[in-house]
C-alpha cells in the first residue's frame, strides 16, 4: 500500500517560529505566605532555644574567682572599668 501526500509540506523558514506570537497570561501572579502569630511565637521560642543551646558552658571555678576580684576593692580602679567598658561596647557592635 503506497501512501499519498495530502498537499505539499512546506519547512519553516529559519528565523521564525511555529506558533503563536503573542503572550497569553501576560499577567504577573506572585505566591505569598501569612504566619499566624502563634507560628511566630514558636519561631521566636526555638530561636532562643537554639542561642542557650549554642552558649558556652559555665565555668563556676572562673566565676568565683571573678567575685573574688570583684569585691576587692583594690582590683576595681580606672584601668579595669576603662577595659571593662571598651570591651563591653566593641561585644555589642563588632
């Protein structure tokens, strides 16, 4: 059996496109999300959760000798306040 060509079958010339050309649904949609404020409490909870976890243990040995100091009254002049100070602001903002 021999099948015949219905009509001629012409090639698309280079440079253009089958198809439409215009665009359908030319219109932006966007995707948005709303928390509910109990979803934002949990998220604020397991950060704070997450910051104790990542703290650095105590050292009750360092913090005694740190009263210590403290309540000498000879330890506590400019120098040490001048320092305490300094490092105090460059926590804060470095």
């Amino acid at each position: 059996m021999m099948i015949d060509r219905i009509g001629p079958v012409e090639p698309i010339p280079p440079g253009k496109r089958a198809g439409r050309t215009e665009k359908i649904g030319t219109e932006e949609k966007s995707d948005s999300i709303s928390l509910s404020p109990q979803a934002m409490e949990k998220a604020e909870r397991y950060q704070v959760m997450e910051l104790i976890k990542s703290a650095p243990e105590l050292d009750e040995a360092r913090i005694a000798e740190l009263r210590a100091k403290i309540n000498d009254p000879a330890y506590l002049n400019q120098k040490v306040i001048d320092a305490t100070a300094e490092n105090i602001v460059n926590a804060w903002f470095a």
